[in-house]
C-alpha cells in the first residue's frame, strides 16, 4: 500500500510539459534572424549610449526599424523594445525609464499616453495545457490619454481604455474601460477619473 502512495506522489511530481517538443517556427517575428540581431546590437548600443533628454534620437532609431512614432515623443535610454516595427506610438506620449515593450505581437499606444517607469507590456505567453508549451500572442492596446504608472504588468491581449490609469503594481489581465482610475492584482476599476 505505501509503494502505490509513492507511486501516485511520484506521478504528482512529473512535468506535465516536455520542452523538448518546444517549436515556435510559426511564430511570425517579421524580419530575418540577421536584421533582427542588428536592431538589438544598436537597441544595447544607441540607447543607453545617448543622454536623457535625447528622445529625437531614440525615436528616430525606431522609426529607422519600423516603428511607427508620433511627433513629441519621449522615450528613455533605459526603455527595451523587442520587435519595434511591431509597435505604434502616438503624439506626445512618454515611455519611462526601464520599461519593457515586448512586442511579439503588435502594441499600439494612443497619443498623450504615459507608461511610467518598469512597466512590463508583454504580447508573449504559452499555453499551459499543451504540452509542447506552445507561443501565444496577442496584441496589446494603449487609448489615447492613459497612464499606466510604475512597475505595472499588462498581459498579452489587453486593451487600455482612453484616458484610463493603471494604479502603480497592478497587474492587468482583462481590458480596462475608458475613463477609469484601477488598480491591484488583478487590476479592477475603482472609481472614474475625472479632469478639472
């Protein structure tokens, strides 16, 4: 009796993934293995090469590769950016320091739109009742006005109302409708923002 115990603990313990039968080749990253190694080579260089108030410069390299970049926006030398011809942004909007734009999927941020500080964006996730451990992807939307303050994770799919804020460490799983003030993990609407 106690050998069948161990039996079924031992079978508890087993990985119920065998990444070993990992494949993302229908992952579309759209552009070559080379140009995608010379974007990160100049990401790595350019970016924490130039000085703070440089975002003319840094935004200039992103519509270089692809980007779609409105006119006054700020971006920082510590921000990250995975595929940039993946990603929209509008007029005026700032990306803080450290935030990362994983851009497997496409991400379109609004115009006068704030993404504060170790703001994770993330399009990438896997499907955890496969057992190959396959990619998922989906697009992420950021409306016109938001903020999304420090350190907050929006997950692959999400879509941020216009004029909406995203309270600081929230983590975001579900769309946010426009005009409201949320917060926490996961993030929910508490109250509507209003503009004086």
């Amino acid at each position: 009796m106690a050998s069948n115990l161990q039996s079924d603990s031992e079978l508890k313990d087993l990985p119920l993934v065998d990444l070993r039968l990992y494949n993302q080749s229908g992952f579309e990253r759209g552009r070559s293995g080379w140009y995608i190694l010379i974007w990160w080579f100049v990401q790595a260089i350019a970016f924490p090469l130039s000085i703070h108030n440089m975002d003319g410069f840094r935004c200039q390299i992103l519509r270089i590769f692809g980007a779609k970049i409105g006119q006054g926006v700020k971006i920082r030398p510590t921000a990250r950016f995975t595929y940039p011809w993946k990603v929209s942004i509008g007029d005026y909007s700032w990306i803080g320091d450290d935030v990362v734009i994983y851009s497997l999927d496409q991400i379109a941020i609004g115009s006068h739109c704030v993404i504060s500080q170790k703001s994770y964006l993330c399009t990438g996730s896997h499907d955890l009742n496969d057992i190959a451990f396959s990619l998922k992807t989906a697009p992420i939307s950021v409306e016109n006005g938001a903020w999304i303050a420090t350190d907050c994770f929006i997950a692959p799919g999400v879509k941020i109302g216009a004029n909406a804020v995203i309270g600081a460490r929230s983590s975001v799983f579900s769309d946010i409708p426009s005009q409201q003030v949320a917060w926490g993990s996961p993030c929910r609407p508490q109250y509507q923002r209003e503009i004086n």
